[in-house]
C-alpha cells in the first residue's frame, strides 16, 4: 500500500512511522509546515523544502517574528500555496491513502482537496488535546464536523477522543487506541535504567505550565509538605519560563532539595526515561491532554503515577488508588497535596502499584505488541 503522511516533524510522529520500517508499505511524507528532513526516517520518501519562493531571502524570520499579522497577510508573496502544492503530491504520488496527524495542523488545511478527492481513503490520527480543547478554536465545532465527516479511518490515543469524534459526526472506521509515539522498546532499558523501589528518593514533576499545564500547582502542593520531604529530592524537568520563575520569587522552595532542568536545555528521551527509572513518584498535571506519553513512560519505568485526568483520558490506564492515583481538581493545589502525601505514607500502595503496572501494564506498551496491533490496522484497510 501507498501511504502518503501528512505531519509536522515530531518525536512522536517519528516514533510511529518508523512501525512502518519494513513492513512492506511504501511511505511517504509531506512536511506540512516544511521543517526539514528527519534523519530518524531515511527509509521514507520525505518531501520537505517545498514551502519558500526564496529560500535565500534573508530577513524573513525577523520580518514573521517581529510582525506576525503582517507577515501572514503578505505571505502569498514569500510562500507557496499550501492546498497547491499538496494535491499536486497527491497527483504525483497516487497514494492509496493519506494519513494526516493532527487536526489544526495537517487536515484543516488540505481537507479541500481531500474533499476533492474523494476516491482516496484518509486517515486521521488524533493525539493529545486535539480534539478535546476548544480554547483558541473559534470554529472548533464547523472545523471538527468538517473534517470528520470526510474521514474514513481513525486511531487516537485514548478512548475519550473516539467518543468526541463519533459525537461531532465521524462514521468511518476505528483503528483503535494506541499510544501517539507507539510503543516502547522497555528490554533495552530494564537493567540499567529502572532502579528498585527501596532506592528511590526523587519526585518528578512535569513543570509545563503555559496555556495548558498546571505545574504551579504542584509547586503549591509540594510547598505545604515540606516536613515529610527531608529525605525526598524534588525534579522539575521541561520547565518553563513561568514556572522557573515561580520557584525563584518563593522562598519556601529553599527548604526542599530541589532540581530544576529548564525547557530550553532540551533534555534527550533517554535522560527522561532515565529519571522516570530511578523517581519514587512522577506528578504531571494539565487542563487539557489526551494520554499523555510521560504517563506512559513513568508506568514502563516503574515510578508511581499522580496524573490529572482531563475528559477521563488517563482513566485508561490508571484505575485510581490500584495503579497511580488521579488528579481530579487540576487547579486544587491542596488536593494534589494530599495525594501525595497520602502516596509518600502508603508503601504498600507504592509497592503493589509498581508490581501491577510491571507485569500488567508494562506488556500492553511494549513496542512489538503495539507495533503488530497498528500493522494489523493498516493492513485492514480497503482500497
């Protein structure tokens, strides 16, 4: 089968493809927003450097950054019409199918032409607050109903977004539920990454804040437990600019043996994998997310999980007081305290926890298993 990708360049729709390695199919990629090559994906026939009249036009990044309206008005004359160029991929490659990651960013803007060509099967996948945020989507519901009314195949990364999709029109197939990245190859990491229970002293904190995130709040909730952290070190890893801040201007902090690992010194999987490995109990909490791939890599790596639950995705995963616990209130910054605290004085909890996500949890992401589920999807695909 021919398989025409249409995706920004990301870890996790890099993490994905390469399931296609091998397998027979022959893939290409149309670089939605023309990022650049990936040399994760040599095997993938890429498309990218399509977007810019003028490549060598030199000022246009400090003309798009300092004037961004006026950029986008005039952007007919430096850039090449999206719609244009995609369907004349489309004619050139003659896929079987397209598969489009993402709604805002990779069918929103071809779904014209996709409507046009309506004898090639399309494939969305949806990931993280795709479907379920509607902040900043002034045309959330036309846009959704749109698009999912031409789509004829789905996966996204939980179940709460099939539910949303089907509710805003969608009556093609469900591919399934499958992690947005796939699946992990965890054999390779066991022996040295993942560090017994009774070694472990680290909290990990997801410290993204932005539109989204809530890492605030955890700050907040570790701030009233400072007495039963003294032999606890606190990690907050991919913090931003605001949550940096607030941990500079609060005194309370320089009671806590604490680490701060900024967005902006970009951390490699591997190290995050390795944090997940040797942290007693990782805290990620947003107000919007689908399921969210640091959840999944504390479960593989072994770190008790306290994980907010927007639109009941996480529920997935996590069954509440068995696995990890579940943030109801995103915003209650003595709600998340108590959990913790109620976690840090319930060994029991912590070690059934870790057996049950080990030798339960841990097969259903190994990457082989979720690799031959998403062949099987594509393979079932009529064309």
């Amino acid at each position: 089968m021919r398989i025409l990708m249409v995706s920004m360049n990301s870890i996790h729709f890099v993490r994905w493809t390469q399931q296609l390695e091998k397998s027979g199919h022959d893939v290409f990629w149309f670089d939605i927003l023309d990022g650049g090559k990936s040399k994760h994906l040599p095997w993938v026939k890429q498309i990218t450097g399509w977007k810019q009249k003028y490549p060598n036009f030199k000022g246009r990044y400090f003309f798009k950054k300092r004037l961004p309206f006026l950029y986008k008005k005039l952007s007919f004359l430096f850039e090449y019409n999206t719609e244009k160029v995609f369907e004349n991929v489309l004619l050139e490659v003659k896929p079987d199918v397209v598969h489009s990651f993402v709604l805002q960013i990779s069918c929103l803007p071809i779904l014209e032409i996709m409507k046009k060509h309506r004898g090639i099967k399309w494939i969305y996948s949806s990931w993280g607050s795709d479907l379920f945020n509607k902040k900043n989507k002034p045309n959330y519901k036309n846009d959704l109903k749109s698009v999912l009314s031409r789509i004829d195949y789905l996966f996204t990364d939980c179940r709460r977004d099939y539910n949303i999709s089907v509710e805003y029109g969608f009556k093609g197939t469900f591919l399934g539920v499958f992690p947005g990245g796939g699946g992990f190859k965890y054999r390779e990491l066991e022996v040295d990454y993942i560090k017994p229970l009774n070694g472990r002293k680290i909290i990990l904190v997801k410290g993204y804040q932005g539109k989204l995130g809530r890492a605030i709040a955890i700050l907040k909730a570790l701030s009233l437990l400072t007495d039963q952290l003294s032999n606890i070190n606190v990690v907050v890893f991919g913090a931003d600019e605001e949550v940096r801040k607030y941990i500079k201007r609060n005194e309370i902090f320089s009671k806590l043996e604490i680490e701060v690992k900024p967005k902006k010194e970009f951390l490699p999987h591997e190290e995050i994998l390795k944090l997940m490995g040797k942290s007693l109990i990782y805290v990620g909490n947003s107000v919007s997310d689908g399921m969210p791939n640091t959840l999944l890599e504390a479960l593989v790596m072994g770190a008790f999980p306290i994980q907010s639950n927007p639109g009941g995705a996480t529920e997935d995963f996590i069954e509440s007081r068995k696995n990890g616990l579940l943030i109801n209130d995103c915003d209650n910054h003595v709600h998340i305290a108590e959990l913790i605290e109620g976690v840090l004085k319930n060994p029991e909890l912590l070690e059934s926890a870790f057996k049950i996500n080990q030798y339960k949890i841990k097969p259903k992401l190994e990457y082989s298993y979720i690799q031959k589920q998403v062949l099987n999807a594509y393979d079932g695909i009529e064309i």
